[in-house]
C-alpha cells in the first residue's frame, strides 16, 4: 500500500524522467538536421540516460497507484520539469562543451528537486527514495563534470546565425 504522499512523489518523478528523455531526444533530432553531429550523438546519449532511469522510477511506480495528473497540476520549482533543457537555452551551432553544461545544469536541478522531497516529506519512504534519485543525479552530475574536463576549452566560436534577419516591410 502506497502512501499520498509517495505516489505523488512517483507520478512528479515518472513524470520529470519521461519529459526529460523527450526533450533530449527532439534536441538530438535538431541538432542531427543542423548538421551538429557531435552534440545530436551527446543528447542521444543523455536522452538514453533518461531513459534508463525513467524505467528504473516507472517500475518502482507499478507497485503503488499514482495518481492521474494533468500537465497543470505537476509541481515544479519553475514552469517545467526541473531536468527538461529549456529550448532558449540551445542553439543550432552550440558545442559540445555547451551542450554538456546545459545537461549538468538539468542534473542539478533534478538533484535539487529531488533533495527537497528528501528533506521536507513526512512520509520515511518517500524521503528514502527522494534521497536516492537525488543521490543518482548528483553521481550524473559529478559524471558530466568529469567528462567537462576531459574537453578542450572552446573556441572563440560565436553563436551567430548565417543570414542578416529578414523584416517585412
């Protein structure tokens, strides 16, 4: 038996996983139709990561009943999901380094989520798995910035578009 509090937890995290792997992989798409292999294969690699844990946190949540949620009803630090890469923040010609610091910025917003559950709830279990998804995403985090510093600094590369803005008249 579940409790309110724990399939609230499971439906938010179901819910933050699943929007996060899909958010990655449209990114992967963009960027593979811009010609941006290297960073089309990185969030490739992330949406798969995303993936992995969504399973993981989907089949903790078929032993409970999570409740049916609409995409209003979720709540989140900001208006989306806390590992969802916010589309403003990506440009067609960013690098790989870019790339990288945009996903660790969404690990540590998820960590940061799911901390808050850990230290707030007053359900034991839901602060016990809290506690560990929020440890999984700092481990992801620490990975990525390993990885951040296996790069070689970037260029003086500027984000610029290759057409002068079109205004109509």
């Amino acid at each position: 038996m579940s409790t309110q509090p724990l399939a609230d937890f499971l439906a938010h995290s179901v819910e933050l996983e699943s929007e996060a792997r899909e958010r990655y992989l449209e990114l992967a798409q963009s960027m593979a139709e811009h010609h941006n292999r290297e960073v089309s294969e990185f969030f490739s690699r992330m949406a798969e990561e995303s993936r992995l844990h969504l399973e993981e946190v989907a089949e903790i949540a078929q032993e409970h009943k999570l409740p049916e949620l609409k995409a209003w009803e979720f709540e989140w630090p900001g208006e989306e999901s806390p590992e969802a890469t916010s589309y403003e923040a990506v440009h067609y010609r960013m690098t790989l380094r870019q790339a990288m610091l945009l996903a660790l910025d969404n690990e540590r917003a998820a960590e940061k989520f799911y901390g808050s559950f850990a230290k707030t709830s007053d359900d034991p279990e839901t602060r016990s798995l809290a506690a560990q998804f929020a440890a999984e995403e700092a481990s992801h985090a620490a990975q990525l910035v390993k990885k951040l510093g296996a790069l070689p600094p970037d260029s003086a590369q500027q984000l610029e578009e290759d057409d002068d803005p079109h205004m109509p008249e």
